[in-house]
C-alpha cells in the first residue's frame, strides 16, 4: 500500500491569500499546502480520499490517471470542492465512477451537484462526472476491490448552522488511518484505532480551535495510540514546517504536500 499526501493545507490553503506572515512568504516548498486529500494505491484500488478544490493541481503534480473509487469523509467546500475534476476519471476509465459516503454526506453533496450523480449523457458522454453512491456506516466495514476499508465517527465540533454536532468519517485500512477534520474522538473510534501503525490526523494550529484539534490535543491522541509514525494534516499558515518539526517528538512530523509512503 502507497500512500500520497495529496494536500495537507487548512481550508484556505498556505499561502493565505495577501498574508504576508513567514509561513506565507516562505521559499520552502513544505510551506506550500494545497486543501486537504489523500491518494491509496494498493492492489487493484486506486482510491482518492477527498476530492479538494485543488484537485485538478494536485493531479497533474503526481501524475495520477486512474481513479477507480473514491470516500468522502464530509461534505466541507475544501474536501469536496472538486468534485467536477472527477469526471476526467470517468474518462479517463470510460466508466461510471464509485463514490463512497455516509449518507448525510450524500444528502449535502447530491443537494448542490445533483447533475454529477446521474448516469453519463447518451450524447455528450463524460461532460459531467457520473458518480454511483455507495453508503458508510460508522462501525462498519466495506470491501472494495478486494480491501477492507472501515470507517469510524469523528465530532468536527459545533457549527452554527446544524442543532448538532457536525460528524465526519475516520478511516483505516489495515495499518493505515487518516483523521482529517476532528475535534473530538469518541471512545469506540480511539478503540477503533488501535493497533494503528501509520496516523495522518488533523492539528489545525498551535492553539485551540472551535472546530479542528490544535496541537496539544492531537499529539495527547498520538501518545494514547503509539503508532509508529504519525504525520500532522490540516495545518494552517501558523504552523511553520520546520519550526514545527523541531518541537515534535520522535515518530511525528509535519505532513507536506507530495510526501508518500509505503506500508
């Protein structure tokens, strides 16, 4: 399993738009974070977790022409902003392509871009995407294409907009997990955890935050579950590469844009 760090930025990216703050302004590539998304190549299953405003960058930058499924952990713009880009994959595979969400995420996503979970035009073919829903549940376990994927439940915090907190998907493949946009872990999803070899999860910033985990909180989780190896993702303009990784006890460091792995 290789894993690619498609973008490890905050919602709107570093470099913030006319902030001229170090991070912003740095010449250190690290410093350079596209929206938050992920890339898993194993087996047969060429998996895109998000689909981020920046996938179409992000794309051409890895060379990524196959696509054959893709999960969404939530409904957010930065995680499913791109989601027309996806339909250089239906044309690219010449297929329908599988889409994989809980169902308030579908609900949300299928609300602004209806037109992208239809069948492909009889005459115009791939000119929108063609995406076919499959649901998650929290707790449970999917296969797909051969991989056993399961999902576990994230509080992303209270949004003014929802009576409730707002939930997005954790997931974990056999060794692998990935926690992006998380404020709180409830005790099943920690349980959910264990054993973990390899953790990319959310630290938005230094201090706390309404709606992300911010430093402290996210390396007390990273004590709790030892994995090996855990990568920072998420990460604002506050949250200087190297500065940042001087500071990190051993096992953890600051995701980049581009940085991969194999499991």
């Amino acid at each position: 399993m290789k894993i690619t760090i498609l973008g490890c930025g905050a919602s709107n990216g570093v470099p913030v738009l006319g902030c001229k703050c170090a991070t912003c302004t740095s010449g250190d590539p690290k410093n350079k974070r596209t929206r938050v998304s992920v890339y898993v190549e194993t087996g047969d299953l060429r998996l895109l977790i998000d689909a981020s405003p920046d996938l179409r960058e992000q794309a051409l930058r890895h060379n990524i022409t196959n696509v054959n499924a893709v999960m969404f952990t939530h409904a957010h713009a930065d995680h499913a902003g791109g989601i027309d880009e996806l339909r250089n994959f239906n044309y690219l595979n010449n297929a329908v392509l599988p889409v994989y969400m809980d169902n308030t995420t579908y609900e949300e996503l299928h609300s602004r871009y209806e037109y992208c979970f239809q069948p492909p035009h009889k005459q115009f073919g791939w000119f929108r995407p063609s995406l076919a829903y499959t649901p998650l549940e929290i707790g449970k376990t999917i296969n797909i294409r051969g991989v056993n994927i399961s999902v576990f439940k994230q509080i992303h915090g209270q949004f003014i907009e929802r009576a409730e907190p707002y939930v997005t998907l954790g997931i974990r493949m056999g060794d692998f997990a990935y926690s992006t946009d998380v404020k709180e872990l409830p005790a099943e999803s920690l349980a959910a955890l264990k054993g973990v070899r390899y953790w990319v999860v959310d630290c938005l910033r230094p201090e706390p935050a309404p709606t992300h985990s911010h430093l402290d909180l996210t390396l007390s989780w990273i004590k709790q579950i030892s994995p090996e190896r855990a990568w920072l993702t998420h990460m604002n303009h506050q949250m200087e590469y190297n500065e940042l990784k001087k500071h990190l006890p051993q096992g953890v460091e600051p995701a980049y844009d581009g940085l991969s792995f194999s499991l």
